[in-house]
C-alpha cells in the first residue's frame, strides 16, 4: 500500500486542482492520499466527490497543513484524520485565513517599499484566485512582473526568513495547532523536519518540543530524503516514542518532487496508519 499523507492543491499553493491532483495520485499508484492545503480543508470535499463520481479506487484522508511559529520560525503541523466540521477546527482554520490576508498585506507593502514593484496584494490575489493566499502567490506575481526569474529566485532574494519581505512569523504556537487537530479527532504531525535546515541540534530542540506539546508523529518519509536522513528521523521517532508520517508535499508535477513516490522509511518506526484501524497492517516480524 502507498501512502502519501501530504500535498497541496489550488485551494493553497498547489498549481493542480483538488481534482487534477486526485487524477495524478491514481496514476501515481496511491492508495491513501491526504490533501494537506495550507491551513485550509476546502478541497477536501472536491476531492471526495470526484473519487464518489468516477467509482475510483483511492482512499482519502482529511488532511491540513498548519502554520505555527516556534522560536521565531515557521513550523508546519499536518493534522490527519480528523473531523473537518468540527466548530473548534472551523474556528481556528478562520483565525488562519484572516491572519493569512493580513500577512500578505504586510509583504506586498514591504516589497512595495523597494520601488521594484506595484500592487502586490491584488496582483498576488489574483493569482490565488479562491485559494488560500501564500507567499507561492507572490512569488508568481514577482515572476509575472520579472522581478526575478523563477521561485526559488522570489524565496532566495525577497520572502524567505530575513529578506525584505518576509513578515516574521505571525503565528499561533505549535502547542494550539496540536490542540485544535486532536480536538476534532486526528493526529498531528511535523511536517518535514528536514525542511527548516536546523542543525542536529536544533532540529532535537524542535522534536523534543513538539513532543512536548503532545504530538503524535513525524515526516519521515519524502520523495527527496537521503537514506541517513531517513534514518535520523526514524531513530528521533523512536527515541521520542512518535508516529512516522509519510508525504510527498507534492505542489506542482516536477522531475524531482512526484506523488506517492520514495515513501519507504527506514526500519524500526511505527506507521502512524496503525492508529487507523481501517489502515491497520500486521507489523513486520522484528528480526530478532
Ligand atoms: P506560506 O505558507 O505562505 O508561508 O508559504 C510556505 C510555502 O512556500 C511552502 O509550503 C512552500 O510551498 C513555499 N516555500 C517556502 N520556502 C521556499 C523556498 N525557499 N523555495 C521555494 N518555495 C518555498
Ligand atoms: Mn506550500
Ligand atoms: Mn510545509
Ligand atoms: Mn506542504
């Protein structure tokens, strides 16, 4: 079975549709996919229909990405398996949205100030169209200007941590996002503990809180990650008695980022589906 618990649609940063992407997953060979949009679950509902509509052979997970703030730095919590109308989580995904359009204001008028660029808010909305605004909209929007020439250029020189554009972290604590997931039932998750490029030390500090506020796993599993970084993340998730949680955070086809595809983990991790009894798999024998 191949699981892929983490990707991204239209209704955030994704460039495929809640359906496009539905279609790719079922080429791909994916058994269980999550959609995990930024601090939103409205493709959910898209996707559901669309796998009701063509009687096609995939399982769906309610799934979201959160945007936290951990000392400083943006830290994303994927919730899994829980109820999307629950009011507490229809709540907290409302604060996010708000708090979402009021950062965005805030970059566009940063960049603004540079003299390199107009209307950023508006131009960056259009292109998320009724998706959730992120900072992947604006690095459009600099790249239809020709501000830069690609993506990585918009991160590198203006929104990452640091640039002229980028708001520090506004937030809620990693603690409420846990919160709120467990709250309507599911499981929270860090998302990529590879992506923050912390040091082995650092990226201790983070699980060691993340534990701490009461999460129940981690990502590790990638298409990307190295065979000794998945081996780190497995011994961390044993170390810390955590879940391991597998994605792809798929947002676009590219030749190097591809649903469902390298999610194996490295030995000795507990799949956090065996907390499904729907997903549950008899474990594999231990060697000794
Ligand atoms: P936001 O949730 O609006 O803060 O945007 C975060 C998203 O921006 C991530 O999920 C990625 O899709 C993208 N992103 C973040 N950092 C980078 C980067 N350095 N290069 C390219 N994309 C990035
Ligand atoms: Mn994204
Ligand atoms: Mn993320
Ligand atoms: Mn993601």
């Amino acid at each position: 079975m191949i699981f892929d618990l983490h990707c991204h649609s239209t209704v955030s940063d994704g460039k495929l549709t809640p359906q496009q992407l539905l279609e790719r997953a079922v080429e791909r060979g994916v058994d269980v996919l999550a959609l995990t949009d930024h601090d939103t679950t409205d493709g959910i509902p898209l996707v559901q229909k669309a796998i009701a509509d063509n009687k096609l052979d995939i399982r769906l997970i309610n799934g979201v990405e959160i945007s936290t703030c951990w000392e400083n730095k943006d830290i994303h919590i994927v919730g899994l398996h829980f109820d999307r109308e629950h009011p507490a989580m229809i709540d907290y995904l409302t604060k996010q949205s708000e708090i979402r359009e009021a950062r965005a204001k805030e970059i566009a008028r940063r960049l603004e100030k540079t003299g390199l660029v107009t209307d950023v808010y508006d131009g960056a909305k259009r292109i998320a169209g009724e998706g959730q605004i992120g900072r992947g909209h604006i690095a459009r929007y600099l790249i239809e200007q020709g501000v830069v020439k690609d993506n990585a250029t918009a991160f590198k020189k203006y929104l990452a941590r640091t640039k002229v554009g980028y708001v520090p972290s506004p937030w809620p604590d990693m603690k409420s996002a846990i919160d709120v997931i467990q709250q309507s039932g599911g499981l929270a998750v860090l998302a990529h503990p590879m992506g923050y490029k912390l040091s082995g030390k650092w990226l201790r500090k983070l699980t060691v809180a993340f534990k701490a506020a009461g999460g129940d796993g981690l990502e590790a599993a990638g298409c990307q990650l190295a065979p000794p970084h998945r081996q780190h993340l497995a011994s961390l998730a044993q170390e810390y008695e955590l879940l391991a949680s597998a994605g792809s955070d798929f947002h676009f086809p590219s030749s190097w980022i591809e649903l469902g595809r390298n999610l194996y983990f490295a030995k000795g991790v507990t799949p956090i589906w065996q907390r499904w009894p729907e997903y549950a798999q008899p474990q594999e024998a231990s060697a000794h």
